[in-house]
C-alpha cells in the first residue's frame, strides 16, 4: 500500500509535490473555522467573523450605481451586444488599446499626477499574483533570491518562489522603530546573502504595506532605490494598495521617486491589481509595468498564460475612463476607509489594544504582545487559537507573515459593515474583560501599559460625522470545500 | 542610462533571454504582411486574406440573440446588477459552482452525453494556453519530456516548454497513411528518448487534431491507452475542437475509452479544454484542465490561482452553458455551418485541382500543395509560402511551422470570415493555380478559361454574413502567437 502511494506521487513533478505552495502552514485552520461556522448577523451571530480577507467592500453602492448608468460598458446589454463579437473575439496579448490608456490614466490619478503611466508599458497578467509569478520569471533563474521585508504578505511565498524556483530572503523589520525597513538593515541582509554565495538578483517592497498598513517614506524610497541601482539589483514594487491611502503621509509611488534620483529604470517593475483599490478581486485583473523595455517585451508574451478577460477589460477601459466617476469614487474610498479605521482603533483603544499607526491599507497591525505568558511563537499560537475559537474571529497571526516577532495579527476591516464591525469589537471587548478578571493577566496588562511603548493610536476623525450604510457581511463563498487562506486567490 | 557602475551578471533570466516563447520562427512574416495590409471588402480589397488563426465566427448571431433575450443572466444589466457586488469579489479558485456545473454538463452534452463529467474535476486556467502550461508544471520536471504526434500546433513549444524546462519530442507520423499515429512510431519516439536518456513523462495528444481537422478512431486511442499504461506515461488529451467536429464519423472522446477499459491507471489520464474554439470566445479565456487524477486536480487548483477565469466570465458562461435548449441547437447549427463552409472549400479547391486530407472536424483544412513545390524541401515551402503570402495575399500557415515531417503541406483556416470574404480567397487561389497550373502534378486537371468556382449549399439562406475581423486593436506588429491561441 506504501510502495503504490509513493509509485503514486511520482507520476507527479517536484514541484506538484513541494509544499512550497504553502497551504499547509497553521493558520489554515482559520478558514476551515470560519467555513465551518460563518457569521451571519441574523441567521448566525455566534458564527465566526471573517477578519483575515483584504478586500475592500465599502464602495460597491458607487461601482453597482455606475453600471446601471452605463449599460454600454457591459457587452451583455441590449445597448452594448453589438460590441460582443468583437470583445468576445479578441485574444491579442498587447490587450485592448482602450483597456490599457484607461489603466494607464487610472495609475496617474492615484499618484495624483505626479506621474505618468505609458500604455505601451501595461501588461496583463492572472491578478497580482499571476504579475508577481510572471515578473520573476523575467528576472529571475532558479536559485536566485530575492530581498523581501518582513512582515510580508503570505502567498509571495507562493508566488515567487513555487513554480519559479527562486527564493525569498527575508530583511527583518522590527516594532522598535515602528516596522520600518532601513537601508542599513537592507545592506547587511544584502551581505549576509552575497557571503553565503547566493546570487540575488533584487528587492519587493510593497508599498503601502501588507500586513502592517503604513506607506513607506520618500526618504526611504529613495535610499533603496539607490541601493538597488548601486548593486544592479532588480526593484520590484508591489503598489496594489496605492488608493487605499487614508491618512497622510500622502502615497509616494516608486514612479516619482524615479524621477528625482539616479537609478537605472531598466531595473524598476510595478505589481499592481484593480484587486484591492476598487475592490473587484474576481475580475483577475494584474498589472505589470515595467520600465525595461526587454522585460516589458517578455513579459507581454508571457501574459498569454493569464489574459484578463477581454470582457473584464471591456468594462474597466469604460470604468477607468470616466474621470469624474475615479475621481468621485477615490475620494470616497479614502474617506470610507479612514472612518472605518478609525472606529476600529477606538474601539481597541478603549481595551487597551493597540495597533502600528497606520495610513493606508484594508488591515490593522495589532499588537497583543502584552496578552500573552511569554514572548514566543508558541505563545501566538495559542493566543491565536483562543481568538479563534473563542472569541469567533479570524485574524491572521504574525507568524504567518514572517513576522520576526510574535504577538503581532493581522485585523482586516474593510470586508464587513459596520454592524459586523461593532460585533467584532465587543466580542474583543468581552474578551480582554474576562481576561482582566484573571489576575495573571491583569498583571501583565498593567505591566505592558506602563512601558514606554512606540506603538501609538492613530486618530483618524477627519470625517466623524459621515454615516455610512454599507450591505452585510458577505456569506461563505460559494464552495462546500474546505478552504485554505490561499483559495482566495490573494488574502 | 545612468552614470551608475553596474557590474557584469546578466539582469534577465535565462528563460526572458532565450528563445522559448517560439516567436522567431519565419511565419511571423505573414502575420507582418496581414496587419501591413489587412484585407477589407470595400476599404481594402486587394489586402492580405487572415487565413492563419484558427477562429470560429460562424454562430455569433446565436450567441448575440440570446444575450438580448436574457438580460437577468448578466451582473452589468439593470435585471441582473444585483448580482454584481458577490461576483466581483468571488476570487475562489474553486470557481463558481455554477460554472464548474455548467461546464461540466456542456462538456458532456459535445460528446452525446455518453460520459458524465464531475464538476468537482474541473480546474479553471488561462485559457487553454494556461492549462497546457500548469498540466505540465503538475507532471513534469524541468528536462523532462512529452511526446507529441506531428505535425502539431505550434504554440505547444511555448505553453509545454518555455518557462517549464521541459522538452517536446515528436512521434512522426506520415501522409502516407493519412497521418495516423500509429504504435510503432509511438515506440520508436520512445526507444529515441530512452537510449538519449531523456525522462519521458507523458504523451500529449490533439483531438480532434489541430492542423489536420480530423478525429482518433476509437482503436487508435485504445492503442494510446495501451501505451501509457504499458509505459506508466501520462496521457494529455487537447479536446479543444470536441465541439466542432462536423461530420462523421462521430467524435470519441479518451473519457468514453477510459470508462471501459478496466485496466487503465486513471490516475494518467488529464483532458485539457477550453471555449475558445467550440463557443468562439478566445477572448474570455477560459481554459479548463480536467484531470482523473486526485492529487493533479488539487495540485492544478492550486495553481489555478496563476490564471483563474474572471467571475464576471464565469458568470456569463454558467449562464449561457446552462440553457439546454439554446446549447442543443448551438451545437447542431455550428455543426451544420462549419460542415457547409467545409463543403464550399474543399469543393472550390478540388476544383482547381488541390487536395486536402480528408477530414471531419476543425477550423481548418490541411491543404496538400506538394505539387507546387519545386523541390520536396522545407525551404521550397517556405519559398511557396512567401509567393501565398505576397502574391496571392493569403497569411495560410506552412507545415513546417506544424513540425510537419513532408513539406508542402499548408494549414487554412475558413471559420473566421464571411462568406464574401471565402470567394474572394476560393478566387485568388484559384487564379494563383492558373498561373502556375503546369507545376502541379495531378490526376485530373481542370482547366476554365472564365474560372466560375460553383458553391452548394446545404440551406444558402442560412450562411451568416458577418463582417471580416480587422487587425486587432494594436498598432504594434504581430507574430502568431500574440492571439493566445491559433
């Protein structure tokens, strides 16, 4: 029976058998608690609350009201069919012409004009997470390593490194200086890889950042893009979460920063993704623009692998385009966003929960350090555990982003309303109140409280007074399976 | 360019460096000359004919008519938009259920519903071209190999082998014997692999075949199965033309072989397929790998996420393909236009003396202009491809670009144009051949002065007419393989 299953698993290749897909990592069993037992404000309220998905769920009244005033966007209405043969028909990877301006004018108005998109340079890709796959095919040859600041987003172990080959060099950032990564910390990861002889070919930085929601400075934008010219390294940057800015400091695109630095643009790629920003995860539309012209060149052939829907791209190049929608759309993104936050960290606040002072993003970065016995991964485990089963909430812990140190979860709070929202915030309440009632605890509580901490609360109450209605909750997706963090095409 | 120092490695990768994604190859000329000078019936009638893309416009006016009369099918009209908000954010890659339902049912319903498809089996990619490209991943490691029956669509060198490291070898198969795959040769490509110690994994089979249009009998494919079994080999099944078979004798799928073969190891056995031939959708990618193997399925589904098919695609199709009634008759009236435009052809050319390999099912014809050649050579087609090309203004695709084992042998597709448009080629070649009528070595010849091509058919008041699709929305030239797929 052993001989026949191992016979089994070599029909298959190395790579179908590697784990490097990385679905069998702990917190799996989030999703599985959370399919098992979804929330429902009405049919399940004790269910377990979806806090592990970055998705932005609070602008669909905007998009749904668009579609409705613009039936020829659709090639599925009466006003728009006679366009479906031809959108139906068309397969070219350079991909629709009016699809591409209309992206390229969209990237501009995130980065407020400061700078300029080429529709020559847009390149489809399955999402951001088939451009991250895609990109490092480009640049990369099995083997070689790429630096990545941690905390970072999970599956980009998936992504880059699984059918690919390459490897992900982790540079360690730290809550003493608020997570930030520096060019000093940079150069000595740098090192350390080059003495260990290993051939790494450039850097992702993802900005504004997953999980820890900040933006990164121009200060530190520009020294490592200088870095990265000054070693030939490649300077791939993953802006995926650029309209999702709520709060100053404003977003500075690695395009702008381009522009006033000495660097060699044939080493600098954007990752980016209508995913996050409009909120449209199922539309598979990843973008890669790169300022290599080889690559660019690549990358398009390679894009054949995962075309965005010529449907899909038909109705965004409309979307996109109108101007005066993006504009409205963005500024109430931003303003749902920053309310949003900021009822969250309130509340926290007010059980004496602190989160990383964030900007941007769909998430907070909580720190429960000070609820926990003892300063380990263990430790988060069981925390983690506990929230999860006890408390019904998935959160995702830090571990699972490669954090360097535990105690540190992932909140994500833009794929809810704000019934939802207040749910999720008494239940943490009832939580740390009954944690307060055992004495260790409170010890510990008053022991945190008391140290000089640098995580601050951000008060975001720049627009208190809107009231907002947004639908409820979205149910369990539409699958009896199992599902891991990774079914979502990206978390 | 900067001042900065950069030191000496190479900034790409092998793979962006090298010449996998198979674009160099000399046809790309004929796509140059198509877009340099797309044909148009009135703008431009003198231009260059698209015959090289192996596209299925005959039954849009179906499609389009039930689109109108079911608004509620779609997230973007007034009836449906509801609907919009779940689908936009539903990125599982398990897919719809409803998709995978509908898929699974119409995929049944192409091969006469003698098997049943489970739904749970079907894995979403990009396109075909991206089911090709993650079937391999699933199975093969990098210098490992897959056989392939030639000749063989092309864009196979790139989706099995660019960024997989794998390799193709061919299992040659010859005119003589209507380019049948047969055992021997099956063996003899094997024995050539094992004795250059090269691992082969599996054997990639098209069917219905693309360029030849025809079908596997069902003792072929018993034969295949034999083989892998034998050989403990995978077996890849392209059934992308299941749809478009027009004639008989009837298309038999590897899911009908392997229901009643006992002795089959199921677990080597993976069917790719996709909607871009049988429905005439290339655009909307949707690729479907179905495998009959667990661990493949979850491993696929898994990198499915490199390439899922959008939702709001999903959504359409689940729509479309769930309607009995409007697929029955899809599928009859496909079949029967695809059968007449064959008809109208193959009758046009025999007239004018010019064979094709007897077929049933396709986009296209596997045309025989060995008799023009000067000289049985690859360089001699290439050179009668340039004068179709330039002087005939005809993109056919040469049987080189198949890895064809004869020369002279040309692929031409007749499903992606109108009617007119098929005159007026049926007339240029026609013309080409009086020109050159005392090349051709044939048994019958059929000299006219006033060349008048008759066409019979089946039901006249049924041929669509539909305008000729113009180059696609891009300035930038083109090589074949810029259409994902051909």
């Amino acid at each position: 029976m052993e001989f026949a299953s191992e016979k089994k698993q070599e029909l298959l290749s190395k790579i179908a058998r590697s784990d490097r897909h990385g679905e069998h990592s702990l917190y799996f069993d989030g999703w599985k608690a959370y399919d098992k037992n979804p929330f429902h404000p009405t049919q399940n309220p004790d269910g377990v609350i979806q806090m592990g998905l970055a998705e932005n769920q609070l602008c669909f009244d905007l998009i749904e009201e668009w579609i409705k005033n613009n039936p020829t966007a659709s090639i599925c209405t009466s006003e728009g069919v006679g366009k479906f043969k031809d959108v139906a028909n068309f397969q070219d990877y350079h991909g629709l012409l009016e699809f591409r301006q209309a992206v390229a004018k969209f990237m501009g108005m995130v980065r407020r004009g400061k700078a300029a998109f080429d529709p020559d340079r847009i390149v489809m890709s399955g999402g951001a997470t088939g451009a991250s796959e895609t990109l490092m095919f480009c640049l990369a040859d099995p083997g070689d390593a790429f630096l990545v600041p941690s905390p970072y987003y999970p599956a980009f172990n998936r992504d880059i490194r699984w059918r690919t080959g390459v490897q992900i060099i982790p540079v360690e950032c730290h809550s003493s200086n608020n997570f930030h990564v520096t060019l000093a910390q940079m150069e000595s990861a740098y090192t350390k890889a080059i003495e260990a002889n290993i051939n790494v070919k450039g850097v992702i930085l993802t900005n504004p950042s997953n999980p820890l929601g900040i933006t990164l400075s121009r200060e530190t934008l520009t020294s490592l893009l200088s870095f990265t010219s000054r070693n030939n390294l490649h300077m791939v940057c993953d802006e995926i979460y650029s309209a999702s800015v709520f709060n100053s400091p404003a977003f500075t695109s690695i395009s702008e920063v381009m522009q006033e630095t000495e660097c060699n643009p044939d080493l600098v790629h954007i990752i980016y993704s209508l995913s996050k920003d409009m909120g449209l995860p199922g539309l598979r539309v990843g973008i890669i623009y790169s300022y290599n012209d080889q690559v660019v060149n690549c990358a398009r052939k390679m894009s054949s692998f995962g075309l965005v829907s010529s449907q899909s791209q038909h109705l965004l190049a409309s979307m996109l385009s109108d101007e005066v929608f993006i504009e409205k759309f963005l500024e109430q993104s931003s303003r749902r966003l920053a309310k949003r936050h900021s009822r969250f960290v309130k509340g926290l606040e007010q059980d004496r929960i602190h989160c990383l002072e964030g900007n941007a993003g769909l998430f907070l970065w909580m720190d429960l350090r000070h609820l926990m016995k003892e300063s380990t991964f263990d430790a988060e485990m069981k925390l983690w555990r506990v929230i999860l089963e006890d408390v019904k909430l998935n959160v995702s812990p830090g571990s699972s982003f490669h954090c360097p140190e535990p105690g540190f979860f992932r909140v994500c709070f833009a794929n809810m309303d704000d019934h939802t929202v207040e749910v999720a915030l008494k239940r943490i309440r009832e939580f740390v109140s009954k944690g307060n009632e055992n004495g260790d605890d409170k010890k510990l509580l008053q022991k945190k409280h008391r140290q000089n901490l640098n995580l601050r609360l951000s008060f975001t109450s720049r627009k208190c007074d809107e009231g907002l209605m947004s639908p409820h909750q979205r149910m369990s997706p539409h699958s009896p399976v199992p599902h891991s963090p990774l079914v979502r095409a990206r978390t | 360019m900067s001042s900065i120092s950069s030191n000496r490695k190479p900034v790409l990768s092998q793979i962006a460096t090298n010449d996998g994604h198979a674009e160099k190859c000399s046809y790309f000329d004929g796509w140059k000359a198509y877009d340099r000078d797309p044909f148009h019936p009135t703008q431009n009638p003198n231009g260059v004919i698209q015959m090289g893309l192996a596209e299925h416009q005959l039954c849009f006016d179906l499609v389009r008519e039930w689109l109108v009369n079911n608004p509620e099918a779609f997230i973007c009209t007034e009836e449906g938009v509801d609907k919009f908000r779940d689908i936009a954010i539903f990125q599982d890659y398990h897919g719809l259920p409803e998709f995978r339902n509908a898929v699974a049912k119409f995929m049944g319903r192409v091969r006469g519903d003698k098997v049943r498809f489970e739904p749970d089996r079907i894995v979403m990619s990009g396109g075909a071209t991206g089911a090709h490209e993650l079937i391999t991943f699933c199975l093969a490691d990098r210098g490992d190999s897959f056989l392939v029956p030639t000749p063989y669509y092309p864009g196979f060198d790139r989706d099995l082998c660019w960024r997989t490291g794998v390799r193709l070898l061919p299992v040659v198969c010859h005119s003589s014997n209507n380019f049948k795959v047969t055992r021997k040769a099956l063996e003899d490509a094997y024995a050539k692999a094992v004795e250059a110690n090269i691992r082969v994994k599996g054997l990639l089979i098209t069917n219905p075949s693309n360029p030849l249009g025809t079908i596997l009998d069902r003792d072929t494919l018993r034969e295949l199965v034999s083989f892998i079994n034998e050989k403990n080999i995978h077996l890849v099944c392209d059934e992308i033309y299941a749809a478009t078979v027009f004639r008989q004798p009837n298309f038999v799928s590897i899911s009908e072989i392997i229901e009643e073969d006992q002795a089959c190891n199921l677990d080597l056995v993976h069917i790719i397929y996709s909607l871009s031939k049988d429905m005439g959708f290339p655009g909307f990618r949707v690729g479907i790998v179905y495998s009959y193997n667990d661990a493949v399925v979850e491993c696929g589904r898994k990198m499915s996420s490199f390439g899922l098919v959008s939702s709001q695609t999903q959504y359409l199709i689940a729509s479309i393909l769930s309607d009995d009634q409007f697929i029955g008759n899809f599928l009859l009236e496909s079949s029967e236009r695809l059968a007449t435009r064959h008809k109208v052809f193959t009758h046009g050319l025999r007239q004018v003396g010019i064979k094709c390999l007897n077929s049933n099912a396709g986009l296209f014809l596997w045309m025989d202009l060995r008799g023009l050649l000067r000289e049985s050579t690859v360089e001699a087609e290439t050179d009668l491809w340039r004068v179709i090309i330039n002087d005939v203004k005809l993109n056919v695709s040469p049987g080189s670009s198949f890895h064809c084992s004869e020369p002279g042998w040309f692929r031409v597709c007749i499903a992606n144009m109108n009617e007119e448009t098929m005159k007026v080629a049926l007339t240029r070649i026609g013309e080409f051949v009086l020109r050159n009528g005392n090349k051709l070595v044939r048994k019958e010849k059929c000299w006219q002065n006033n060349l008048r091509l008759s066409f019979s058919f089946r039901r006249m008041d049924d041929v669509v007419r539909m305008p000729c699709i113009m180059s696609p929305h891009s300035p930038i030239p083109q090589s074949p393989l810029v259409q994902a797929r051909t």
